[in-house]
C-alpha cells in the first residue's frame, strides 16, 4: 500500500508544522510533497493528488469537499512579518498601481479586501514573481509572502505588515493556511495527529533556524521570535473570529463565489 500523500510549502514558516514529517517521529510514514509556493499545495489537494495539504485558507472556500484540520494553523496575533505590502516610501492610501506575488492566495484576497472595505479605493492589480525590484520597476507597491517577505530591506523600502493592518481595522487575529484533507480520505487524515505534530516541530525551532540561517538575514534572535511569536500555530478565539470575517467579506467583495461554513475533520 502507497504511504499517504502531504502537501506544504517551503517556507520556514511552515517549517515546524511539518518537522515531525521530515526527521521526527512521523518520518518515513507519509510521502511528504514540498513546494516553495503555497498556491502549489492548493492545486495538489484540489487535484485529489494529496491526502491532506497545508493550503492558503481562503481555497477552503474554492476547493470542493474538503475539511479543516482543527487547531493547527499557520497564523498571527499582531504581526506577522512574513505577510506585506512594500512601497518605496509612499503611504498604503497612495498607491495606484499593486504587484501581487503569484505565490499567494489568501494574501492576495486579504489585500484586496483591505484596500476595498478599509481604504475604499482599489488600485490596478498585476501578478508578478516574487522578486521586489521588478515587482517595483513599475508598480507603487508590491504583496510579498513567505521567506522574501522577512529578506525586505526596510533601510531601502516601506514595509506594511498585513497581520497588522488587519489587526488595526478589525482587533482580530488572522489566519494564513491550514491543513486541509479531502472528504474522501478521512479515514487516513484522522490517523494523524497536527497538534502532537505541531508542538513536536516547535520543540526542534532551533534545529530548523539552523537549515534556514543561510537563506533568511535575520539573526538568531530575531529569527527564534518570528517562529515563536510573531507566528501562531494555534488557532485561538480571535483567531476564528477574524477567519470568519475574513471569509464573510471575501464573499461580500465576490473574492469567492459561497460562502461555506467551517467543517473540521473529526
């Protein structure tokens, strides 16, 4: 019999979610998929090509008969750092002209919604890799995700936290990805267990800063902050309730076409 299939992205955000996959206790027993873009696991599990996938949240509501896995998720309180709107100086109510990371889903849902429900404008949009300088050549302001987020010179660029804008306007938490799992292979996504997972990940933060020092210019420190603060594996009450939100103004901004109630496996 072929081991389960997982999905997640790259990114060292993600890192201690799937740890336990890669060298821990779960090592050996899934096929684990890992791909830079978030996007990419998305379009796995909508392809029934995985199992389950840490999936940008807002394909929750795109992806046909699939379930949350409850409690883990990869989210913020307050800020993010990862997740941002950079201009090379002008303010967020300025901007005209936006490149979108072609890496991200659920960011580029939460721009548009910031821009259209919270400054009540809407700039023209294009979709670009994310490199900053060529998102910038001709554009006021560039969505990045992920590890080339955390490597923006903020000597050079403006850098507008989206965790925190949110934060701002609404006083809730937000929620980037979750695992998701097909209906049909419940059976197998029940054996798995994303909390026990999850905190054997974040017992290991320092085995994972060292595969990454290389890649990100954070130093240690800052580096040990932003996966044990900045971001939140645990869905907490604010949380939901900006999940909740931000799937009910997706649908009011006709980001998505329904609006689903959340389903978790059980």
């Amino acid at each position: 019999m072929l081991p389960p299939r997982i999905a997640a992205s790259s990114y060292s955000n993600t890192a201690p979610l799937v740890w336990s996959f890669l060298y821990g206790s779960e090592r050996g027993r899934f096929e684990l998929i890992l791909d830079n873009a978030p996007a990419r696991s998305a379009e796995l599990l909508a392809q029934r090509r995985v199992d389950a996938a840490l999936v940008p949240v807002i394909e929750y509501q795109r992806i046909e008969n699939i379930l949350l896995a409850p409690e883990v998720c990869v989210g913020a309180k307050e800020t993010v750092r990862s997740v941002c709107l950079v201009t090379k100086g002008e303010d967020l109510e300025r901007v005209k002209s936006l490149a979108l990371d072609v890496s991200s889903k659920t960011s580029v849902a939460l721009t548009k919604i910031i821009f259209r429900e919270f400054f009540n404008f809407e700039p023209v949009y294009k979709t670009e890799k994310p490199h900053l300088a060529t998102m910038l050549a001709d554009a006021d302001c560039a969505l990045l995700i992920g590890d080339p987020a955390l490597a923006v010179d903020e000597s050079i660029y403006r850098k507008f936290d989206l965790a925190a804008t949110w934060k701002r306007f609404t006083n809730f938490g937000f929620v980037f990805a979750m695992w998701m799992a097909s209906r049909t292979n419940l059976e197998i996504v029940r054996q798995i267990d994303f909390p026990g997972i999850r905190d054997e990940g974040l017992n290991h933060v320092d085995e994972i800063i060292a595969n990454y020092e290389s890649e990100i210019p954070l130093s240690v420190g800052e580096f040990k902050t932003y996966l044990r603060e900045n971001i939140a594996y645990t869905l907490d009450d604010s949380m939901r309730e900006g999940l909740s939100l931000f799937f009910r103004l997706a649908h009011k901004h006709r980001l998505i076409e329904r609006l689903k109630p959340l389903q978790y496996v059980g």
